[in-house]
C-alpha cells in the first residue's frame, strides 16, 4: 500500500496483528524534518511544491465564467496529503455514510464507522478556553493523531458576535453525525506540530517504509481453480523501473482519489473501452473505475483589516517574523503555531437553490431528494481563516 493518509491508517492498524508485515511503498519523500510540512502555519507554502503532485484542473468554459487553469494540491510525501492538509478535523455527516452502505455493506454506514474514527485520534482537553461551548466526548482519547481545539486568533468574537446576531445556530457537538451551525474547530496540531498519518507507522517494527518509490502497476496473475469465481488475483507491484515486489498476503491500493483509479487502469483495471484506447489489455472490466470524480469548490472572499486584527502583521518579512520564528523555534508556539482555520460554519441553503432551476430540475430527477446534502447535511462550509497568506520565509 502507499503511504498516505488512508494507506498509513490502514497499515498501522494491520501491524496491530501479530504475524503480520506490511509494507508501505510511498512516491513522494519522507516527511521527517521537513519544517514546511511540521510547521502550521507554513502550510499553503507546500502548494505546488516538491511535496505536492503538481496536478492542475481546467475548469469548464461557460459564457460567465474563464477558463482557468488552477492548481489542485494533493500530497506526494509520506502522509500524503495529510502532510500537506489544513488541519481541519471533522467527521462529516451520518447520513453521507450511511449512503455508502449501499455500496459497501452493514459494515460502512455511521455507526459501524464511528469506533474507528475515535479509535485514531487524542484529543488535548487542556487547550486554551474554546470561544464557543464545544464537546470533545466524541472525538478519540487514545489514538495515535493529535488533535487540539484552534488556539482564538484576533476577531474570532467579532465572528461569533456577527455569526449570532444574524440568528444563525452554533454547533456544539459536529463528531455526533449532525453538523449544522458555527463551530470553533478542533485542528491536528498539538505540541505545536502536524500530526499526520504518519503517527500511525511509528513504534511499529513490523511495518517497512519505502520512500521514492512509485507503483507502476499491480501484478494481476491467473487463478483458474481458485473457486472465489474471480479471475485474477493481485499478487505484487511492479515499480517504476520494473522491480517486482512480491506480497504474500495481499495488496492495497491507497493512492488517494487520482492516483488509485490511475493505478488500477494502469494494471487492467477499468472500462474496457478506455483501457483499450491506451492499448492496455483490460483484466476486469470494471466501467466506474476513473470516472464520477466529485470536488468541492472554494470560493475564497478576502477583507483587508486593521493593522494588527491578523495574523498576517507577523507573516511579513521583518522583526515580527523575526520574533515569532524564535518562539516557534524555541517554544513551539505564536503565530507560527496557528493552523490557518479557526471557525467553520456548516449551512444548509434550501430556500436559495428552489430558486435555482438546475438544481430543482436534478432533485426531481433524484425522486425528490435533496441531490447535494442528504439528510439534512450541510449545504456549504463556510470558513474563516485568519490569514490570507503564509509566513513568507526560507523553509528548509
Ligand atoms: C491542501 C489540502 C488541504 C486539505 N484540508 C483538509 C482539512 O482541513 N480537513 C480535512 O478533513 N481534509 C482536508 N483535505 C483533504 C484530505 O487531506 C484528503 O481527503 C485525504 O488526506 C486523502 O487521503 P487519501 O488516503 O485518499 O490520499 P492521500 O493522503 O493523498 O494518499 C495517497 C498517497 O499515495 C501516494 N501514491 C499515489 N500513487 C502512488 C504510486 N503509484 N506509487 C507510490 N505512491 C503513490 C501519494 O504520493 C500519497 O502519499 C485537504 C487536502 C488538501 C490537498
């Protein structure tokens, strides 16, 4: 498996049994050191850079809006993209599982889900005082992630005060399956420093790392008499370069949402029709395997504030910059320590979209069901970040 955010979970968990190996074979660089990927407030320095897969998305021409290219991040280092992410943490909705038991069985809907997802996490209740009432009972005391409630950056109750006074609701519990309202967030950074998926390899000597390695495909052999009525089983990766690598239990594919469907196209895996066009024998048709790919789209609105009222004042070069890298450096602390998100906001916007013709016209065709939040999940996240931009300093 690669050793990513999932791929790492996943291999942390299987080095729990005893007898068991795993081996994590990971593209990008290992993270260890890397001040811009532990440092949070340097995140969105890592964008496009020797971490990041460097995929770039044209967005659809229409007569409103310019066809741009634009880049989307997506973390090519051990942790993948839990290396690279905005620390935010958050579960999602019960009712978004529970549409994947359709797909997956009693054993993926939301409560079968919820032990594993405090299984991973420990959460600091000893954090500064929250600005809005928040319960960590459901969050994770005993996993190997660390998590702590966002420090209050300057305005956040000027937030909360205009969040309320708009009669908007405040969420106080968004682990419980149900996140409608404004929340202060719980962020993985504690001691001062990301916590990736990495923290699920460490300690465990039954798991091996390879860094800078890439998977060219999976290694499909026939298995006529096997009676499981499939055809092929995976047996091994080949890696760029054509090594083999043998597994004597099984493979997992962990390569995130572009690289796993690359991967398994790459190997046979996928529509045939398209395998075809590339002149790669197709082993499975499997007609899903590339497509349906859903995004979330930001749309980013920046205000300019008084001196001070940011953290931007001591991202900018000079002696605030000065000052807080020597807190950092020596406390793991300041602004350097912030993870950009302090508030979110989950909203639904029914009244708004009866208003949109496309969107009722694909909730009729959805047999009348709300086709973008199911259940009464949120609509849209609104979050507030206190900086614009990164500290603009030499990261390595
Ligand atoms: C900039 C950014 C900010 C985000 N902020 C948040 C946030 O605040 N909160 C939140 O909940 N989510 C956030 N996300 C989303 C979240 O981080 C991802 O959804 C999640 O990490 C994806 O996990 P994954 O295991 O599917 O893929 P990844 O973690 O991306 O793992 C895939 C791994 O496989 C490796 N790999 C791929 N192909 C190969 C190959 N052929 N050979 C070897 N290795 C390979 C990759 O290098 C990578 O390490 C953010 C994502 C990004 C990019």
């Amino acid at each position: 498996m690669t050793g990513g955010t999932a791929g790492n979970t996943v291999a942390g968990r299987l080095a729990e049994i005893p007898g068991i190996s795993v081996l994590v074979i990971e593209a990008g660089k290992s993270s260890y050191g890397v001040k811009a990927i532990s440092t949070p407030a340097l995140a969105t320095s890592l964008v496009e850079s020797e971490y990041d897969w460097q995929y770039q998305a044209t967005l659809v021409d229409r007569p409103d809006f310019k066809r741009v290219e634009n880049a989307v991040t997506r973390g090519k280092v051990l942790g993948g993209s839990s290396s690279l992410n905005y620390y935010s943490w958050h579960r999602g909705t019960a009712a978004q599982y529970n549409e994947w038991e359709l797909y997956g069985g009693k054993t993926w809907n939301w409560e079968a889900c919820k032990p594993y997802f405090s299984k991973s996490t420990t959460v600091n209740t000893t954090s500064k005082p929250s600005l809005l009432p928040i319960t960590l009972t459901n969050v994770g005391s005993n996993g190997p992630v660390k998590l702590r409630i966002v420090d209050p950056a300057p305005l956040g109750d000027a937030v909360v005060k205009a969040w309320v006074s708009k009669g908007y609701p405040l969420a106080n519990d968004i682990f419980n399956g149900f996140a409608i309202g404004l929340t202060h967030l719980v962020a993985s950074v504690d001691d001062g420093i990301r916590w990736s998926s990495v923290s699920f390899l460490e300690d465990k000597s039954n798991i091996s790392v390879l860094t800078e390695t890439k998977v060219s495909k999976i290694i499909l052999e026939d298995q006529p008499s096997s009676g499981s009525g499939d055809k092929y089983k995976a047996t091994g990766v080949e890696i760029l370069g054509g090594k083999i690598i043998k597994a004597k239990k099984e493979v997992i594919v962990s390569g995130g949402v572009f690289e796993s469907p690359h991967l398994l196209m790459l190997s046979g895996i996928g529509p045939k029709e398209e395998l075809e066009k590339h002149g790669i024998e197709c082993k499975v048709n499997s007609p899903h395997v590339g497509k349906n790919l859903q995004e979330h789209v930001i749309m980013p609105q920046v205000f300019r504030l008084k001196e001070g009222s940011s953290l931007d004042t001591w991202y900018r070069p000079g002696p605030q910059l000065d000052s807080a890298t020597r807190q950092y450096d020596e406390f793991k602390t300041g602004p350097l320590a912030s993870p950009i998100l302090e508030f979110s906001g989950y909203m639904r916007i029914d009244e708004r979209l009866a208003l949109c013709p496309a969107y009722v016209l694909a909730k009729e065709k959805n047999g009348g069901k709300d086709p973008l939040g199911p259940n009464g999940t949120p609509h849209f996240e609104f979050d507030f970040v206190v900086c614009p931009t990164c500290p603009i300093m030499e990261t390595e």
